[in-house]
C-alpha cells in the first residue's frame, strides 16, 4: 500500500498543495483511506481464497478477449508508470548531485538484483525497509513555517476549494483518485498475496495489513500536502509549477536539509514503486500464460517470468534518459491509459468478488458491493469527465 | 538471505504448495480448475457497458491526441 505514494503520487500530492493549498483536499484524502481499503482488501480476499493472481482469474473465467485486453492494458500502463517513477528517481538523486544516468542504471540494477536474488520474504522485507523511508514527509511537516494547525482543522468543516470547481480541479481531483487506486495495485496485490502463501485463514491479517498501509499512504498524502500548501501556495503560475521549482520552493522557506529530505523521499517513492509495478508485470505475464511466477523461483529456472519485468525496468530506465523526451506527453499517457483501464479492472474485481462458484462463502457481503458499486460509479463518472477535460480543455472554465 | 540457494537450487513450488494445504487441511484450489463463467443477467449487461464504455473513451482519446500539436 506504501508504494501507492509512488513518485508520480509525491508529485501530484505537491501539486496538489501548492494549487489548492490547505482546504479540500485535505478531507478529500482522508476519504481515500477508505476507498483504498475497500479496493485493495477485495484483492486480498480474492487472492487467498482462489490462490490465482487476478490476470489469471480473468483470462481463465471471462475468456481470452478480456484476458488479453487486461494484460496488454496492464503492461502498457505499467512500463508508462515505470518511466514516471525513473522520472522521480533520476529527479531526485539530481538533488544529490547524482546525474541520472548513474542513478537510473543503478536503480534498473538493484531493482532487478532484488527480484532475482532473493526469496519472497527477504525481498518483502527489502521492500518493506524501502517503504519506511515513505514516512519521512511526515515530520518534515512539524517545519513548515507558519502552519495554521486550526486552518488544517477548518478545512474538514469548510471543505474549501480556492477558485472554485474548475476544470483545473476536476483534474486534480481525478489525479489524486487516480494515485489512489491504480491498475496495477489490484494485479500487484492479489499475486502478492498468493506468492506469500496467504490463505483463507490469513484473510484477517491480510485486511488489517491492508488497513495500516492504506493508512499510512494517507498519513504520507497530506503530509506532502501539506509541506507543499506552507511553501508554495499562493505562487503565481501554481498550477505550472513543476517539481524542481517545488522543492526549491521548500528549500528556501524550510531549509536546505528539509529540501534533501523530500527529495530521498520521492527516490524512495520511485523505488518501491518500481520494485512493485516490475513485479506486477512479471507476475501477470506468467499468470496469462501458464509460466512458473514467483520470486521463489531461481533465476534460470524461471527465467520466463522474471524477464518481462527486467525489461519494462530497462525501457522505462532508459527513456527517461533521452534527451528531450516528451516527458509530460508520457505522463499525460499515463493518465489516460489509466483512465480507460481502471473501471474495467475494477469492474473484473466486483465480477469475480461476487462470484460464488469461486469464492464461495467468501463473496462480498452487501455493503462491500454497495461501497466498491459506489467507487465505480464516481470513478466511471469522474474519468468521463477527465476524458472530456483532455479533449475539451476549457469546458469547464 | 539465502542468495546462493535461491540462484542454485531448483525448486518445486507446486510441490511445496500441496504439502502445506494439506498441513493446513484446507482445500487446495490450485486442484480445481477454474472454468468460464456462464455470461447472463446482470453480469451480461456489465459487459455491454464496459464495451461501450471502452469504445467511447478511445474515441475521445482520438480526438484529444489529434489535437495536439
């Protein structure tokens, strides 16, 4: 769940507080913990009950069109999301000092070392260990200078959106829900899950992981939020502000040790992210195609499955190296992508949770279908919307 | 970490599963092959949304990538 705050989510999370500053989105996040959990708990369930990752229960119960369309648009999107976090990875070691040609060919490298030597637990706990560095937004926010914890509180009651609803808004509001549930989160945690062993007696410790990561990604959300609403709100061109001017902007108002900080902060969301949407690829490649898939299996002998996400590690690493790259076109890809894919992934995930034949008595109960019914629909209305501001950019205003 | 065992070693993960599922005493799902689902009802109309669904938002894709210069 930690690695939801990936590098594109810093980014829009600092974007986010810089544009709005403290008022809406600061509720809005918190209302995210639970869509969160509710998505990525039916993952869990579905994982340990029927031990297959979700590219396989889609390809083998609804047949090979929509198995096929939900692989393709699974790998697309996440080689575009790789090139995202190599984008925050390079960025931020830039900070360092580090070119990043240094720092995307060592990232590719202990990435893939991760995967390849070590078993499932050790690279969960490298993993893991990775994820911690998440949470260094978070006391990051005790020095933003001048922070009205009272505005803070106010905005839970106000709900205040500055400038109103607009189209910039309607954006911002689909970027944050889109970092919140992506497509790769549901193939990532349901193989996961059935990579560890997990079964249906886990299921209970499996929801309450779930709960605390979602809680920490949303402790981490506003923290950036936050950091960004103290040092850069009120800018002039906020919605242009890219993230290097962001982080200059917390270096000369909070410290140049609080500027380095936030930028390990956003390596680290490159990397766990990586580590996790790699692996999410190689896992859902070998589901598809009946490959051994576990991080279990040594490199030779499971070669098939580790290569797809070694090489999705190497294009996104490498794009992002070209000079002149169309960088914001990728990222605006990504969104689109993810726009088209996240109501059919979803729409799969309640097909298959509601599925007695599969889960048995483990189906969803009625206010799991209501509640995950209720996210689809915002998230099919919101990305319908989304698609009309791409196209239509001014139809809001 | 076991570097050098996991590098070296074959594994038989299929094997090691049976074993544990039947140390658990639980049903081993991996044993029942998961058929395809009969598409009717609610579930038929689903899929009909989403096509269109689908359909419609490449469209406006089409029309926003060929705007752009």
């Amino acid at each position: 769940m930690i690695a939801d705050n990936d590098a594109g989510g810093v980014m829009t999370y600092a974007q986010t507080g810089s544009i709005f500053g403290i008022g809406f989105f600061i509720p809005f996040m918190v209302i995210m913990l639970p869509v969160a959990y509710i998505v990525q708990e039916m993952t869990v369930r579905l994982g340990a009950v029927t031990h297959r990752g979700h590219a396989e229960m889609i390809w083998k119960r609804y047949g090979k069109f929509w198995g096929a369309f939900s692989l393709i648009d699974l790998v697309v999107a996440n080689v575009l999301t790789l090139i995202t976090e190599f984008i925050g990875i390079t960025l931020g070691m830039q900070v360092f000092g580090i070119p990043p040609l240094v720092s995307s060919i060592t990232a590719v490298a202990v990435i893939a070392s991760i995967q390849l030597f070590l078993r499932y637990f050790a690279w969960e706990w490298i993993s893991l260990s990775i994820a911690a560095f998440n949470l260094i937004f978070v006391p990051l926010v005790f020095f933003i200078p001048h922070l009205h914890w009272g505005a803070v509180a106010r905005s839970f009651v106000s709900w205040h959106i500055p400038g109103g609803v607009n189209s910039l808004f309607i954006y911002v509001v689909l970027a944050n829900l889109g970092t919140t549930i992506a497509p790769w989160m549901l193939f990532f945690q349901q193989s996961s899950v059935v990579d560890k062993g997990l079964t249906v007696k886990d299921i209970r410790d499996g929801q309450i992981d779930t709960f605390i990561g979602s809680f920490f990604m949303v402790v981490v959300a506003i923290a950036i939020i936050l950091i960004a609403a103290g040092t850069v709100f009120g800018f002039t061109h906020a919605p242009n502000l890219d993230i290097q001017t962001i982080l200059s902007a917390i270096s000369a108002k909070m410290g140049s040790l609080a500027m380095r900080l936030f930028a390990l902060g956003l390596v680290e969301a490159g990397l766990i992210a990586a580590i996790a949407i790699s692996a999410s690829t190689s896992w859902a490649m070998g589901e598809a195609f009946g490959w051994p898939k576990s991080i279990n299996i040594p490199p030779l002998q499971g070669w098939k499955f580790y290569l797809p996400g070694i090489i999705s590690l190497l294009i996104a690493g490498g794009i992002v190296l070209i000079p002149n790259a169309p960088l914001g076109f990728l990222n605006l890809t990504v969104q689109v992508v993810a726009t088209i894919f996240m109501p059919a992934a979803m729409m799969f995930l309640l097909l298959l949770l509601n599925d007695k034949d599969i889960m048995g008595e483990h189906v969803n109960k009625p206010w799991q279908n209501i509640s995950a019914f209720a996210i689809v629909g915002f998230l099919i209305i919101m990305n319908g919307i989304y698609g009309l501001t791409v196209i239509f950019p001014h139809i809001f205003g | 970490m076991k570097i050098e065992d996991k590098v070296s070693k074959k594994v038989n993960l299929d094997e090691d599963w049976e074993d544990f599922i039947k140390e658990e005493g639980l049903v081993d799902y991996n044993k029942i092959p998961v058929e395809r689902a009969v598409v009717k009802g609610w579930v038929q109309i689903a899929f009909w949304f989403l096509r269109i669904y689908i359909l419609a938002m490449i469209i406006l894709v089409i029309i926003g990538f060929s705007r752009i210069h």
